[in-house]
C-alpha cells in the first residue's frame, strides 16, 4: 500500500492543497487504486516554506503546485505502485 497525503494546512491550503485533494481522489477512481493507496489529509508537515502544496509519498516530502498535479500523479506516483511487492505483502 502506497500512502500518499496531502497537507491541508493554511499555507498549502492557500497555494491550492484543496484543488490538488479533488485531482488525486478523481485519478485515484479513474485507475480503480483505492486498494493501493492509502489517501489522507494531513495537517501542516513543517514543509511550508516549499513552493508548492507539500504532499508525503511514502514518507517523502514533495512539492507540487495544482497545474502540475496531473503529472505529478502519473510521473512520481504511478511509478511507485510498480514497485514488486514484498513477500510479505
Ligand atoms: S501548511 Fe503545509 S506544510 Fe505547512
């Protein structure tokens, strides 16, 4: 399971987290990945000083502004659940 949250805080909330939430929740339905992602809101992650909405990937700080969400979900995050699975999973 990939988790994948984004800051909601009121910097990235002004920079657009809101728009970002709507577009990853859609691509999220679009590709059928709700049993692979694990998709949360996240209060202030001390990442404010990023351009951009900070948004955790696994752990991983990243930035992303809403006009390049799109990509962002398809370059940064689709490329992760590809990733094989440990045995364990
Ligand atoms: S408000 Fe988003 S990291 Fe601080």
């Amino acid at each position: 399971m990939l988790e994948l949250s984004v800051c909601i805080g009121s910097s990235c909330h002004l920079k657009g987290s809101y728009n970002i939430i709507q577009l990853f929740q859609q691509m999220i339905e679009e590709n059928a990945l709700h049993d692979k992602i694990d998709f949360k809101a996240n209060f202030c992650m001390k990442e404010c000083q990023g351009t951009g909405v900070a948004v955790s990937l696994n752990g991983t700080a990243h930035h992303v502004q809403p006009e390049n969400a799109r990509e962002f979900f398809k370059n940064t995050i689709m490329p992760n659940l590809k990733m094989p699975k440990s045995k364990n999973e």
